[in-house]
C-alpha cells in the first residue's frame, strides 16, 4: 500500500471527481463507488440514486471534458451487478449478456440505469466505457452484513457460545458466488483487452443456494448446528435462481476463477472478525 496515493473523493461533488482526476491523471478508472447493500438502497432510495447513477454520470462528464480537451483518455470500468438481470426461469441458467435486464430492486434498477449512462458516453463521445455485471463475490474485508461474512461471524460466535442454532432468512435462493480476488483479475483483465461499449458477466457459472453454502460453511467451522429460516430475515423480492455465464469474459480475456467457494470460506473464517 505504500505505493498507492490515497486521494478522498466525494462522488456526489462535480469539483472532487475533477480534483481527484486531475491530480491523478489517469490510465484507467475502476468506478466501484456506490451504495451496495439492497437494503440500504431500498431504505434511502434518493441517496442510492443520487450516489449510483448520478455520480457515475458526474464521473463521466468529467472524463468527457478532459477528453474533449486533449488531457486524457482512460479505459472506464463501470462496475454493475448480476442482479441487473433480476428473475429468469431456472432453464435459462446461466445468463449471458444478451440476457433481458429486468431489475427487481432499487439497487439493481440504479446499476442497469447506471450501464445506461455509460454507454451513452461511449456513443455520443467516445469514452472507452466497459461495464460488468458482476455476480456475488466476498472475501475478506467484505462488510459484515452482507450474506457469507455475516453467516461466517456467526459460525466464529457459535464456537464459543455453545449455541446449535443459526437463523437464516430465505434458505433455497441460488447464488453464483467468486472470491473477490478473482473478481479484481477480472476488471484488470478487462482494462486490457476488454472491448470499449461492451457488458460482461463477471460469474463462476456454477450455482449454490444459501443452505448448502451455509452447511459447508459450519462444516469447515468445525460447527455442528441446525439450521432455521426465519421469516423476520426474508426478502419478499429475493430471485429464485441467479447464476452467470461469463464465456464472454473468457474469450476476450486470459481470466477465468482460480479460487473456489471452499477459498472464499476458509478465506472469511481465518479473518480477523469485524
């Protein structure tokens, strides 16, 4: 870390992203800056939309004018999500890119508007926009209320408690999960060799619903305990089955996934806990 220049950023203010690209000049920008969590998208809706889509078009209007003026010209990651897809029959698994968009949420309808922005930008003036639609990753240093290292934090607490009980909200949802390193590898792939105005899955393309993710995690816990679903803990917009097809990504790129779920666990139980 010692060679990273930490610049603070607001994404909401016109004048930071100008501050922060000018004092950085850069090759390449990997825009991650957003409201993440559904729920909290979905409990401050305005803020979401105001930090997701609009900083990403505040971003973009600063990279056109540098561009227009001769300064720089970087490749632009916009990082968006699987869940841009929303629900699609079980037999269309995996999705490729070609996929309809059909957002079931706030965050996943502030990410698709967000693609749609960006690629507007490509269109009109030539900014080198490439987009994911990444699928759920984690590892360490991942939030704690999101799924896999909330339920790691509680197989750490039921070790010492002597608890045989672990309440999950919905239980049979399918999920496509990556080590985020792998994630990362992507993006960087991607600022290589992706191709500007194009979308890409970024998934493992193999599916896991939430109980059997969290049985092999208790497993690798060393953790005997039964599991419970709790209708206090359920989403009502939850999709059934989201799983990505990324062979798009892998014939523009050298990427595929090095690590598997077992990684991702092993990876969140030996953190340091929140």
């Amino acid at each position: 870390y010692q060679r990273i220049a930490w610049l603070p950023c607001d994404i909401r203010e016109s004048a930071a992203i100008l501050a922060a690209i000018e004092a950085s000049l850069p090759d390449a920008i990997f825009h991650l800056a957003g409201v993440s969590f559904v729920p909290a998208a979905k409990q401050e809706p305005a803020a979401a939309l105001d930090i997701n889509v609009s900083g990403a078009s505040r971003l973009l209007a600063v990279v056109r004018a540098r561009l227009a003026a001769g300064v720089l010209d970087p490749v632009v990651i916009i990082v968006g999500s699987g869940l841009q897809y929303g629900r699609h029959e079980s037999s269309a698994m995996p999705l490729r890119e070609d996929s309809a968009q059909r957002p079931l949420d706030l965050y996943a309808a502030s990410k698709a508007a967000q693609e749609i922005i960006a690629f507007e930008a490509f269109r009109s003036d030539g900014v080198k926009v490439i987009a994911t639609r990444s699928f759920n990753h984690s590892g360490p240093g991942q939030d704690g209320q999101f799924l896999l290292p909330r339920l790691a934090r509680r197989a750490r607490d039921l070790r010492f408690s002597g608890e045989s009980m672990m309440s999950l909200g919905n239980t049979t949802p399918v999920r496509d999960f990556l080590h985020v390193t792998d994630v990362v590898r992507a993006y960087i792939e991607l600022v290589e060799h992706g191709v500007p105005g194009e979308a890409y899955n970024v998934a493992s393309g193999v599916g896991h619903t939430v109980r059997s993710v969290a049985e092999r995690l208790l497993l690798l816990a060393g953790v005997q305990a039964e599991l419970r679903s709790e209708p206090a803990l359920q989403r009502s917009s939850d999709i059934p089955v989201l799983i990505g097809d990324s062979t798009k990504l892998q014939n523009a790129t050298r990427w595929k996934p090095l690590k598997t779920l077992d990684d991702i666990i092993a990876d969140l139980l030996n953190a340091s806990p929140d």
